[in-house]
C-alpha cells in the first residue's frame, strides 16, 4: 500500500503538475487533466482541479485519511552532512518526524472541520466527502531531535512543506477535485531569525497546516451557501 501511495504522489507530481519545474518556468499548467478534471482559476491554493459541476453543497461530514508525509529528497543526507555529529538526524528520527506531522495534521484539520461544523467520521455515507492528504517536499530546517544535544539553532524559517490533496465521494469513489500547494514558515518572509527547537517547528507546522484546513472549510462554507442562495439551482 505504501509503495503504491508513493508512486502516485511522485507521479502525479512530476507528470501532471509539472510540480515546482512547470512553475518555476512559468510554463503554463493543462488546463483539463488526464482524468477530465478542470483547472480553477484564482483559487485560494497554488493549484486547483475540479470536476465539472462539481457540487460539495451536500457534503456534511468529512472520512479523513491519514496524511502520507515524505521528506524532501536528500534531506537526511544533507542534515547528517551538515552537522558535526554525524548521528544526529537517524532513520528513526526522520520516521517519528513523519508520523508526528501525520498525527498533527488529521489533528489540525479535525479540530478545524469539526468547529466549523462538519464532523469528521470513519463511516462512508452518501453526505460524506473523503480526504486523502499527502504532505510532499517536506524540509525541517533545524530538526530538534533527542541526539541534539544543548546546542540552539538560528534559522530564517522553519522550513517548508507542500500539500497535495485529493477529494472524493466517499460512496462512489469519484474524484471530484484535487490541489497542491507549497508553504513556507512565516518566518523567512519577515526577514528575521529565530530560536528553532520542536516546540517552534511544532508551531510552524500548526500554523501552516491550520491555513490548509481553513481553505478546505471555506469552500465547504461557500458551496452550502450558494446551494442555499435564492435562484441557486437557476
């Protein structure tokens, strides 16, 4: 299952997005994917593809799966070149920062979608949309591990992550939109540096996760109050 998960990341990634290579180029994105989906202009995410009438408004609860995370390539390599002791970042280090930001993550999003009124649940159902969330790219600029000893880290940002999200009828199995988006800890664009330990990193990754779920609930929240708007269905 995982080896499948990580092959459908990285290809639709590097293959449908382009990624951050068609972006960086500024070269233009497909405007309809190989699945019939559309782009969605100004979207409030890097990049949006939707269904055609594609219609959340009945949607009232949420299945949300357990995010795959996968660190950016070379990223162990590099922290363990980078540092005087060459231990310090261990495949058991980089599996528990992994699952903590999975962890984190659903526990995020579930709050999120939870105060806004759209209980998250394990069941499928005719009113429930199913989430599944991928974190790609991810780079903790000072991870914070039990091997680092006393020392303090300075950083500009906390580093950065990239969502992908794909969203489905959670009946049916069609997938109605997905999206991807890269963030950056805050912290870099103020231009300052700051102390960096886990409980920083651990506030900069609810910070930029907390951004994504609100975005999803926003477009939940519109797509009912359109529905719901007079001449709606006109």
């Amino acid at each position: 299952m995982n080896t499948i998960r990580i092959s459908m990341v990285l290809l639709i990634t590097s293959l449908l997005f382009g990624s951050t290579s068609l972006m960086a180029a500024k070269q233009p994105l497909p405007e309809v994917t190989e699945d019939g989906l559309h782009r969605v202009p100004d979207s409030k995410l890097a990049v949006v593809y939707a269904e055609p009438g594609a219609d959340l408004a009945p949607y009232q609860r949420v299945k949300l799966l357990d995010a795959y995370v996968a660190f950016k390539k070379n990223w162990a390599r590099d922290q363990r070149s980078r540092s005087a002791d060459r231990l310090r970042v261990t495949s058991k280090d980089v599996e528990n920062i992994k699952n903590n930001l999975s962890k984190e993550f659903h526990a995020v999003f579930k709050k999120t979608l939870e105060d806004g009124g759209y209980p998250v649940v394990d069941e499928a159902a005719e009113d429930v949309l199913l989430i599944r969330p991928a974190i790609i790219n991810l780079n903790v600029t000072a991870p914070d591990t039990p091997h680092a000893g006393r020392t303090s880290s300075y950083t500009a940002s906390a580093g950065e992550m990239t969502l992908y999200l794909e969203i489905f009828d959670s009946v049916t199995g069609d997938l109605i939109a997905k999206a991807l988006d890269r963030q950056v800890d805050n912290a870099a664009r103020q231009g300052f540096y700051t102390w960096t330990n886990s409980v920083t990193n651990k506030r900069a990754a609810e910070r930029i996760l907390g951004g994504w779920a609100e975005i999803l609930l926003d477009a939940l929240n519109e797509a009912k109050q359109h529905s719901s708007s007079p001449g709606a269905d006109g």
